[in-house]
C-alpha cells in the first residue's frame, strides 16, 4: 500500500482479492481486509398488545442479549381497573415469538411509570407502582418456553422509611460489576421528596435496597 506524496510504503499481506483503490482497515490477525458496510434492516411492526396504553411511560422493554429473550411491560387498558401486564418473548433475528400476558403483580397495577432492566440471564428487575398506591420492585425469572416466575415485590420507601406511593419516570441502570442496580426518580412527595438515586442488589430473586439519596 502506497503511501501519498513521498510518505513511506507500507507492507501487509492481503486478506482475499483487494481492489486498487480500496479502503481496507488491518484485522487481527495483521492482514489487510476490505471494509465492508451493511444495510439497514427494520423488521414488520409485532403487535404485542391491542389493548395497550401508547403512552411512553406506560411502555417499557429490555432484552437479554445472552438468550435473546425480551421482557415487555405495559398497560393494559382492557381491564379495571388498568393494569400493568407483562410479556415474555425470544427474539431472533427481527422477529420475536411471545408468550402469553400476565399481570404483573396480585393486585392490579396504575400501570404507568414503571421500568425494566435486565440483570443477568434470564433475569429481569422492574420497578412499577401498585394499584394500592405503593411503588414495589421486584424480579422477573424468565424461561425459554416465554413464561416467567415473579420474585416477591418489595416496597420502595422515602428517607423516612414510608411507603412511596408515587415515582416519576423511575430510571435502572444494571452495573455488571458489583451485580447492583443503580436507579434514579423523581419522588413528588414524601420524606426528602425531589430527585432521587438509590442502589439495589439481587441476591437469586431476592432484592434488599439502600437508602435513598437525595440528588436535587
């Protein structure tokens, strides 16, 4: 490879048939390979729920990328009063085989603000509020057959240890690491209420939470 003006020549062994001219970038194995794109690709629309609630916060998804398997929460305007349903499917390629819904709690669900993570194989954590206006998270177990086992749901709380009946656009974050989740809400009333962050850590199904910080 030719270098321009007088910069120096360069010396790689090809990897296959190289046209002149041709960007190539160098592989691990020392070689010079040509640069190949690809084209974007979306699959059909999948309709998971027609009695699903199309507002952003009500709708929440995280994948597995090990198995494939995705997590779908969402609310579900067919029942009363409304609750938060969740659907476990595998993906592949652009497409994705579901299993059936379920709610996602024993009582029914507010349905919004909820949030979902995926926290290692086959293991989901969601945060979500119940329709007895406490905010719970909890574990979700899923299979290869599309079914999934829930942990049993623990109470978020405030600084003054009562039960939150409200967060706003709770936010998760898996920290491969320490094996904890990071979370971040809005907390509109209650002991220290603003801008929250909090850590949680899983231990088989069970969640034990820290205390709550007050960011803001």
């Amino acid at each position: 490879l030719s270098g321009i003006e007088a910069a120096p020549t360069i010396q790689l062994v090809a990897d296959g048939s190289i046209p002149a001219n041709t960007p190539v970038l160098v592989g691990s194995d020392g070689k010079a390979k040509t640069i190949v794109g690809y084209a974007n690709e979306m699959g059909s629309e999948i309709v998971v729920s027609a009695d699903a609630d199309t507002a952003t916060a009500s709708i929440q998804i995280a994948e597995d990328l090990e198995t494939g398997r995705v997590v779908y929460l969402w609310r579900n305007n067919s029942v009363s009063p409304q609750s938060t349903y969740y659907r476990v499917g595998t993906r592949s390629g652009t497409t994705v085989t579901w299993g059936t819904g379920a709610t996602l709690c024993g009582n029914p669900c507010a349905g919004g603000d909820t949030q979902i993570v995926c926290i290692g194989t086959d293991k989901f954590f969601a945060i979500y509020m119940d329709w007895e206006d406490h905010v719970y998270c909890r574990v979700i177990s899923t299979t290869s057959s599309n079914t999934a086992t829930l942990g049993t749901r623990v109470v978020m709380t405030d600084s003054s240890n009562n039960n939150l009946s409200s967060v706003v656009y709770p936010q998760l974050q898996f920290d491969s690491v320490s094996g904890n989740i990071m979370m971040a809400y809005g907390q509109p009333s209650g002991g220290n209420s603003g801008l929250q962050a909090r850590m949680a850590s899983v231990s088989g199904t069970t969640v034990t939470l820290g205390s709550p910080v007050r960011i803001t």
